[in-house]
C-alpha cells in the first residue's frame, strides 16, 4: 500500500499515464506489490514555486507502510518527475514522506496490521 499523490502545475498530456508509470516506480523501489499502490496526479495551474506560478514544480506526498531505501525513493522519484513534467529544476520538486503504522492504514474493509 504505498499512497502517492502528485501535485504539479506542469501540464502534461497524459496524466493517467504519468499515474500508472509513477505507480510501478513505487512499487519497484519500495518492494510492495503494484495491486496496492494508488496513485494520484492532481495539475494545478495556480500553484508558484519560488514565489512564482511561472516555474514548474510538484509537491509529492507518500505515504507508506515503511521505506526501506528513502534515499534512492526521493532520487528515483525526483529523476522522473523532471523528465515526465519536463520540470527545470529539482529544487521546485519537494516531497514529504510519511511513514505509516500498520494498524492506521486500510483497503478493502480492513487494516493492514
């Protein structure tokens, strides 16, 4: 179950695409099974970074039962959002990871701990 929701004011031709590519990346990295990543690309033409709506950036948020290589997650991460939204610099990209208990996350009527 890792949660990944991306928010950019980059637009993007096929965002249900960038989801699904995005989802496989997760789950690659963080050894889960893809039938549990859901996957979230919200476009926002009004968001600024550095004080401006001009640059393109994103605003990710993970959430995840455990990370087992966060390092190498916020890299891989970082790398495809730059070529996907063709995004200028990896400073506009900043992502929040949140390690979540077992027993606080559920799917299909039930928690996973």
């Amino acid at each position: 179950m890792p949660f990944l929701t991306i928010y950019t004011n980059a637009e993007n031709s096929d965002n249900a695409k960038l989801a699904e590519e995005a989802s496989v990346l997760v789950a690659n990295v963080l050894h889960k099974p893809i039938n549990y990543v859901v996957t979230n690309v919200i476009y926002n033409s009004s968001m600024a970074f550095g004080g401006s709506a001009n640059q393109k950036g994103a605003l990710v948020e993970l959430l995840s039962i455990g990370f087992n290589n966060k390092d190498k997650l916020v890299e891989d991460l970082t790398d495809f959002l730059i070529e996907k939204l063709n995004i200028a610099k990896a400073e506009n990209i900043n992502i929040s990871l949140n390690d979540a208990s077992a027993s606080l996350v559920a799917s299909a009527g039930r928690t996973f701990g």
